[in-house]
C-alpha cells in the first residue's frame, strides 16, 4: 500500500518527537555527568567532607540550582535550534514534489507547453503530478491540432483568393466601367488575401517550421532604409521620426526579409498609436549583455496613448487588439506583434515591451550577435 501524503506527515513528526525524545534523554544524563565531575573537582574538600549529610545535600543543591540556571537556557536553546532544522529539513522533503510542480506550472503559465515533471512517488503528490502531464500532453496536442488546422485553412484560402484577385484586376485592366461596390469588394479580397498570408507564416513560425536565410546584416543601415520606408507616412502624421545609431556598423545574423518585416510592423503600429505632435525614436545599442548572453538590442520607442499593464501580458497573442484598437479604421487583424515576437524567437533572440497609458510605448528586441561567441571576448 502507497502511503499518503497524510501518513507521511504522520510519520515524520512522530520521527521527529523521537529524535527530540532521545536527544533530549541523552542531552540530559551527558549534561548531569559533567556536572557532578565539575563538583567534584570544585566543591569537595575538607570542609564538605566534615560536614554533616544534611549540610552536604544542601551544599550539592544550591550548587545544582546555580549551575541548573545557565543548563535550561543552554538546554532550549539546543532545542530549538534542533527543531527547527529538522523541521526545515521534513518540510523540505515532504514539499520537493511540489516546488518542482510550481516550477512547471510557471512555465506553462508562459507558453512553454513542453513541460514534463518525472513522477517519482505514488502517492497524492505522484497522481496529481500525472495528471499535470497528462494535461500538458493534452494541451499540446490540442494545439499542434489548431496550428495544423490554421495552416491547412490558410493553405486552401490562398489559391481562391489568388484566382479573385487575378479576375477582379483584369477586369479593371480591361476598361469596364467599375462599380464602386466591386471597388470594394476588391478591397476586402486584397485585405483577406493579406490576412491568410500572415496566418501561413504566423503558423509556420509557431511550429518552428520558419525557414531562414540568415546572413550577416548591417543592422544600422538595413534599419535606415526602413526608417525612410515608413518616414513618409508618419510625416503624414505630422509625427518626428529619427533613428539613433552608433558610429559603427552593427552586424547580426539574420535573415533580412524576416527582420523587416518586424521592423515595419512595430514602425507601422507606433505610427498608427502616436497622435499628432508625437515623436518615434528607433535606438541601436550594440553588446548588451543580458541571461549571460550579448545581444543587439533595436528600442522602437514613441509617445503614443500607451498599453494598461493589464493588457502587456497578452500583448502577443494572436488576434489580441487593445480595446482602444478594436475598430477596424484604427486597428489591424492582431497579428502582427504576434508576427514580430514568433520572428524574433526564431532568430534567437526575444522582446519586451515598457508602457505607460498616455505617456508612450517601448518596444525593445533582442537579437543575438553570435550564439558561439564568448563574453569575455568581447570586453
């Protein structure tokens, strides 16, 4: 029969009242002992030994009593220092199972779904560890289905879309007078068509199936090119767009069309989010060290009605939009951050986000330099 947790809380204590037991049994007759040689080399002589029993006995009690002071404050002392470190050392063994449990759970709470924890018992801790796994197990496969599902859907969405797309614009070329409704309808296909392409990439990063050609990039003067891509639109906006870099070039693996692409969407949404009078300011840091690892760190920053901390935590989900985003005019399909952070990842490196509501938004992505470089050689 497995014991329980409960038995096993039962058992250690009793274990511990033994061990208290004892060493207070021992703690004492060694104690007692030295006592009485201490006695015996201090207060027998001939005066004890010429005195009466009565006077002897009260001479070996008001020694015993002024020695007893010092032994009890000793003595708990002892004690409860014992206690203590063997309750520290049960309540480590019987709560191990669980921190580990808490760790994994943590890391689920962060998206990593590949989290497995050993069940070494079969007791409560032993079944409730299994049934984690198994619902991570579940979870797992639940979501390779949807990604499955979304790349299937937006596989079979692009030859349609194409063939509408296609038929829609030479109908234009062709010289027929267009209705405004078709104008529209037009539109609409251009923008589904859009929509289904980020859906394919966005699921073949999410699988790790994201091919890259990654080759060494300037990174300062790829950034310029694309600072001036979007410097016209904000000036339509009537925002200050300015890129600070160093003197020299900052060199990264990468694959360039994939950093763009990130690039542009947190460019696009600073712009989209920044109101008139408004400053975008895209910052290179070059060597920052960070988990033991150096990076290249691009802040996208701007003074734009800002993120409620609430809403950071899910900022990169899939078609997660702020609630000030949700209209169609001012918001986009919500997968475009979910693009920028899946890039990164594949790139090896990682983001984060700073915001304050009506103060402004800080984007800041971490690429690596190079994974095989040591940081002492670079300092």
């Amino acid at each position: 029969m497995t014991p329980t947790v409960r038995q096993k809380i039962l058992v250690y204590m009793g274990l511990l009242v033994f061990i208290i037991g004892g060493a207070y049994v021992l703690y004492n007759q060694v104690y007692l002992e030295f006592l009485f040689d201490q006695f015996r080399k201090e207060e027998i002589s001939a005066t004890f030994l010429n005195a009466p029993p009565g006077e002897q006995i009260e001479i070996l009690k008001i020694y015993v009593m002024g020695k007893m002071k010092l032994y009890w404050f000793g003595k708990w002392g002892f004690f409860v220092a014992t206690c203590l470190f063997f309750s520290l050392w049960i309540s480590g063994v019987l709560t191990r199972p669980l921190r580990k449990l808490i760790a994994a759970i943590e890391r689920v709470a962060q998206g990593d779904l590949e989290v497995s924890v050993p069940v070494q018992t079969k007791d409560d801790y032993g079944k409730v560890i299994q049934t984690f796994n198994d619902m991570t197990l579940r979870l797992r496969e639940a979501e390779d289905a949807r990604r499955r599902l979304v790349a299937d859907v937006a596989h079979e969405f692009r030859t349609p879309l194409s063939i509408m797309q296609l038929k829609l614009e030479n109908y234009q070329q062709a010289g027929h007078h267009v209705p405004p409704e078709m104008l529209r309808i037009h539109d609409e296909v251009i923008r589904l068509s859009l929509l289904v392409d980020d859906l394919h990439v966005l699921s073949l990063a999410e699988a790790g199936r994201l091919s890259l050609d990654r080759k060494p990039l300037d990174l300062t003067a790829h950034l310029e090119r694309i600072v001036d891509d979007v410097k016209y639109e904000a000036e339509e906006n009537r925002l200050e767009i300015r890129l600070s870099t160093t003197s020299r070039p900052v060199t990264v693996m990468a694959d360039a069309r994939r950093i763009t692409q990130v690039f542009i969407n947190l460019l696009t949404n600073a712009i989209r989010y920044t109101p008139e009078g408004g400053k975008i300011s895209v910052v290179i840091q070059d060597k920052v060290v960070d988990r033991n690892a150096v990076y290249t760190c691009v802040s996208v920053i701007d003074t734009g009605i800002g993120i409620p901390a609430e809403e950071l935590a899910h900022l990169f989900d899939r078609f997660y939009r702020v609630e000030k985003a949700r209209s169609r005019h001012t918001g986009g399909t919500g997968l475009g951050l979910s693009i920028v952070h899946h890039f990164v990842r594949a790139h090896g490196g990682f983001i984060r986000v700073v915001s304050e509501p009506g103060q402004g938004t800080t984007f800041t992505v971490y690429l690596p330099i190079n994974n095989d470089i040591n940081i002492k050689t670079l300092f």
